[in-house]
C-alpha cells in the first residue's frame, strides 16, 4: 500500500511540473549552470593537476635514492656511502619484485676533467648508468643526437651524452656530437646532447653533467666504488719521475706495474660490481611509502641480513616535493570544491525560491486535496518529488553541458582536460540533495496549511 501511495504521489508530482513547461525549465536553470561549472571545473582542475603531478615528478618527487651504507672501523664512523654493498643485480631485482617501483637504474659517480683540443672543463658530475636513468629523469628526448643502449653497458662501450653546459663550455656553438673528448686520458664519442633543465630546487646545475654506461665509467674511469674528488688533479707518477722522488728505489721488480693507462685500456673483470647509488622511481607520490617498505624488504633478504643486524643501505625520499604537491593537491582540490558549493548554493536558493511560489500558487489545489483525503505526509512527498526530480534533469543537462564545455576548452585552447567520473556521480548526488534540502522548507510549508483556510485563499 505504501508503494502504491508513493507511486500516485511521483505521478501527480510529474503532472504538476507539465503544466508549466516553461516555469520548470527556468527553475532548473540555475542547477543547470551550477552543475556545468562544476563538471567543467573539474574536468580542467582534474587536468591540470595531472599536468602539475607530471612536472613535480619531473623534479623528482617520486624518486627514491638507495645508497650503501656506513662503514666503521674502532668506532670511527666513515660517512655514507662508504660500504661496498650494492649491485647492479639489486637493481634489477627491485624493479623486478618491488610492484611500487615503476623504474630504477644502477649509478657510479665520478668527477674528472673533461678535454676537447685545447679547451677542458670540470663538469659537476659524471654519472655513469643505464638507459632507465633517461626515463626516470624525462630525458628521453635530446636535443639532438641519440641515447646510449643496453648493448652499449653490457660492452662497455665509450660512449656518452652531454649535458648543454658542459657542450657550450667545450665545443661552444659547433655540434658536439660525433667528436671524441677525453676523460682521464680515455677517449669518449659522443653521440648526444641532453634536453636544458635548468637547475633544480638546491641551485645544483642540472645541464652541467656527463652521461655514459656505467660499466665504461666504472673500470675505466673512476676505478672506485665511490669517487668524490676532483680527479682531474690526480698524476700518474707511476710513469713519470717528479721532484717529490728525486732518488727511486733502485729495487726494480721483474714485471713492472702497469700504468694507469694500460690498466685502463685492459680492465680485469670482478666477480663483485658494486655501485655508488641506486635511483628508483615509485609509481606514484601515494606509493613512495610502499615503495620503500618494499625496497628495505627486498634488499635485506638479498644482503641476507638477519633481523637483528640493521641495514647495510639507506634509502632516502624527496620529502620536500612529495610535501609541496600535496600540499598543492589539497589547495586546488578545496578551491574547486568551494565554487562547486557556491554554484550550487546559488542553483539550491533558486529551487527554494520558485517551489515558495509554486505553493503560493497551488494554495487552493492543496487545500482542495486535503479536502478529499489527502494527508499533510502526501503533500510533502509531492512537492519534495518536484523539487528532486527538477534538480536531477537539471543536473543531467548540467553534466552534458560541463563536459561538452570541457572539450570545448581542450581543443580551442588546448589545456590539459581530464574526465572524472567521480565527479559526474558526486554530481548527480549533489543534485537530488539539493534538491531535497532546499525543496523541503517549501513542501513543509504547503504540508502544514489548514485545508479550509487553503479553499478559501485567492
């Protein structure tokens, strides 16, 4: 019986609103406009701050920084990084078993002079890696030239990409690549030229680097697990004699020591590669803690350390832009969410207003219903059906025209335009609660008029 009264109820309701066609558009007109502003609002916010995650990501919020841990001898702690733990393998292995890691890339420093005819310079790093640092660093386009391989690590090859700093110091407006520059005496071909980024948020000059298979750099250049020194200022006494040796030992051994050069032209392999650093990226700014919950787990069951032996690596997240882009997320999510209620407000007080005059209007045919039967729970039912049913087919409209708005800027003024179905349904909630809210006050008043003051009103 109940749903059989609440169905006449919606049917009288719907009759009501197709008396007056025109009075009902106007009405939904407000919730229109309020419901399009929001889903196009969204949909360009939406965009936009995927377009601002990328960027932020670009500098490296999502990048996590493994590096071997500190060795100790008679408790004099020697710093981090001073430990030979790391590997290559363990680089593999993350990317392999850790599913928050979306990329990592194995990493030797070193810090060298770099020469080109008569001209040298000290750039402020030389990275030697693999092709995924390209990708983790959004430095897969150059600006001219190519990227260095798989195939080119694995041989070793002396190849390498320039940062644009270092090409205009050493080969000022001619194209570098093609040409050999020498590194420690070891000849590189270069065979690109990285993308301008200009220097990141410590004022560190991101252009001013070299890049080159970390197996080259490795055994030909630093000879080192970890080389921080200017190495450029490194002699080679072994071959020639200086003022600091004015008498050698007279003692020669039977097979000389080789040279640097020798030794670097003809590396011995090693059973044990150790790296100074390893770069990995979570998938995103949500997953870095998992991330490295998954890393610490990975590498300590491969260190096979036990579970009252700390860890022999140290794992560090750019806590700093993690935090600048929530706390940007958060700003832009509250703004859009704030003009979503003022539109809304806007369309709701529109609702109230027209369903005030509505009763108005209605007062003999409400009284005339009472008359006959009708219960004061009837009449709320009726006009809170007509308030909920103009604010959804003003909210569908809404949808339409917010998201038909959306593409519209995307492809006038190409901004970044992102579809958010949870929009669209917070949307259409929204809607029948505006409805209900601001509908109710209006279907009160009429539920609570006197049947024969109502007869008698004209």
């Amino acid at each position: 019986m109940k749903i059989a009264a609440s169905l006449r109820t919606a049917i009288t309701a719907l009759k009501a609103l197709r008396r007056n066609p025109m009075r009902a558009m106007l009405t939904t007109l407000g919730i229109v406009i309020g419901v399009a502003a929001v889903i196009a609002m969204m949909e360009i916010g939406a965009g936009s701050e995927s377009a601002l995650q990328k960027t932020i990501a670009s500098m490296g919020a999502n990048v996590l920084l493994i590096r071997p841990g500190t060795a100790s001898s008679g408790g004099v702690s020697f710093g981090a990084g001073t430990t030979t733990t790391l590997t290559p393998e363990d680089s593999q292995a993350l990317l392999r078993e850790c599913p928050s890691i979306a990329n990592a890339t194995p990493m030797v420093r070193a810090r060298a002079q770099v020469v080109y005819g008569n001209r040298n310079w000290v750039p402020n790093a030389i990275y030697g890696t693999t092709p995924n640092y390209l990708s983790i660093q959004n430095l897969e386009i150059l600006t001219e030239g190519e990227p260095f391989n798989q195939r080119d690590v694995l041989n070793g090859n002396r190849v390498c990409l320039l940062g644009p700093t270092l090409a205009r110091e050493l080969f000022e407006e001619v194209s570098p690549v093609g040409k050999e520059i020498r590194i420690k005496n070891i000849a590189f071909r270069v065979i690109g030229v990285l993308a301008p980024k200009g220097a990141n948020m410590m004022g560190f000059d991101q252009d001013d680097v070299i890049l080159a298979p970390w197996t080259t750099i490795k055994y030909r250049v630093s000879g080192t697990s970890l080389t921080t020194t200017n190495q450029s200022s490194n002699s080679t006494t072994d071959s020639v004699n200086t003022l600091s040796n004015l008498y050698p030992s007279s003692q020669a051994s039977l097979y000389p020591k080789k040279s640097s050069v020798q030794q670097a032209d003809n590396p011995m392999p090693v059973r044990f590669a150790n790296i100074d650093q390893i770069m990995a990226v979570a998938s995103n700014a949500s997953e870095i803690t998992t991330a490295i919950k998954q890393a610490t787990s990975v590498l300590r069951e491969r260190h096979r350390l036990r579970i009252d032996e700390p860890d022999d690596f140290n794992i560090r997240d750019m806590a700093e832009l993690t935090s600048t882009l929530s706390t940007t997320t958060r700003l832009m999510t509250n703004l859009l969410l704030a003009v979503a209620m003022i539109s809304l407000l806007v369309g709701g007080v529109g609702i109230m207003n027209i369903m005030l005059v509505s009763v108005t209007e209605r007062t003999r045919e409400i009284g005339l219903r009472m008359a006959v039967g009708a219960k004061g729970q009837d009449i709320l039912h009726q006009f809170l059906v007509e308030a909920v049913v103009l604010c959804l087919v003003g909210g569908a409209i809404g949808i339409v025209l917010g998201h038909g708005g959306g593409l519209l800027v995307r492809f006038f003024l190409q901004w970044p335009v992102k579809t958010s179905p949870s929009a669209i349904t917070a949307a259409v909630l929204v809607s029948a609660g505006v409805g209900i809210i601001f509908g109710f006050y209006p279907a009160w008043k009429a539920s609570r008029l006197d049947p024969i003051e109502a007869l008698r009103y004209e």
